[in-house]
C-alpha cells in the first residue's frame, strides 16, 4: 500500500501519527490512538477481508467506523481546535495480494456517527445498571433467508 499514489498522497497531509487521545463526552471517558492527521485531513489505516467498496461500505456501518470518525475528529478538535476537512479510511487487505483502496466518509455519514454516539452516550446515562441488556430473542431459531443483494442461481438445479 505505500505504493498506492491516493494513499500516499492521504498520508503526506498528515503531520502527526498514532497520536494517543483521551478526552470526556458526558462525563464518561475516551480514548483512542487516531493513526494519522494533519489540519485538513485525518486518516485511519484498517485491514479487512475485502476493499470491494461495496463490502467496504458495509463494513463501515457494521463496525461502526462512522462513529469512530466522528469521536476522533471530535477530540482532534479538542485538542488542536480545529477539525480536519476530510476523513479516510485506507484498507489493506490482510490477504495476499494485499490489495489497498482509500475511501473518504461522507460528511453526512461522518454527521450520523455523531448522533448514533449521542444516543449511546444518552443509553449509557440512562442506565441505572440493574437490567440486563435484552439481547436476542430466545427460543425459537432465526430463519436466515437469500438475501436481497446475492446473484441469481445458476440454473444447473432445474
């Protein structure tokens, strides 16, 4: 990946790397290491199965990714009073042959990441620790069907 021109352009933007933050949001604590920024662009270097952006994209949601932006640009702001512009994600496959993709989040969903963590962040001070979470639905199994976005079968069970 560091042959990857888009890449290396994302990182030449950056002037600091693995900055460790710590840093409060009502009253409860964070921290995090934000791989690399700079004042116009913040990056964050992920390995993963796939950089097919549709999968990326999905990958994205799933782990949250959003919403990790959307804290480490909150405490970069804090800490250097300003916010980057933009935020990458690099993926690199762990996989030979380690294929690499860069990929910008939207501001929008950069701006989702914030509300999803303000309502966590509203469920946690809710909580007055003597529920369990609710978790999945016991009993009965889960029907998983085909899903929506799987290609048509092959005629060959006819």
């Amino acid at each position: 990946c560091l042959q990857h021109p888009l890449a290396d352009e994302v990182l030449n933007n950056c002037i600091h790397f693995e900055t460790p933050v710590e840093f409060s949001r009502e009253d409860i604590p964070h921290r995090g290491i934000v791989d690399a920024h700079g004042p116009v662009v913040m990056c964050d270097l992920k390995t993963t199965q796939s950089v097919d952006p549709n999968r990326m994209q999905r990958t994205v949601y799933d782990q949250r990714y959003h919403m990790q932006a959307a804290m480490y640009m909150a405490a970069v702001g804090a800490l250097t009073g300003s916010m980057p512009d933009e935020y990458y994600i690099i993926g690199i496959e762990n996989i030979e042959p380690f294929n690499c993709h860069v990929f910008r989040l939207d501001d929008r969903l950069i701006q989702r990441g914030a509300a999803e963590w303000d309502a966590l962040l509203e469920e946690w001070n809710e909580w007055d620790g003597s529920v369990q979470h609710p978790g999945y639905r016991n009993g009965a199994p889960t029907l998983i069907t085909e899903p929506a976005w799987a290609p048509e079968i092959p005629t060959l069970w006819t």
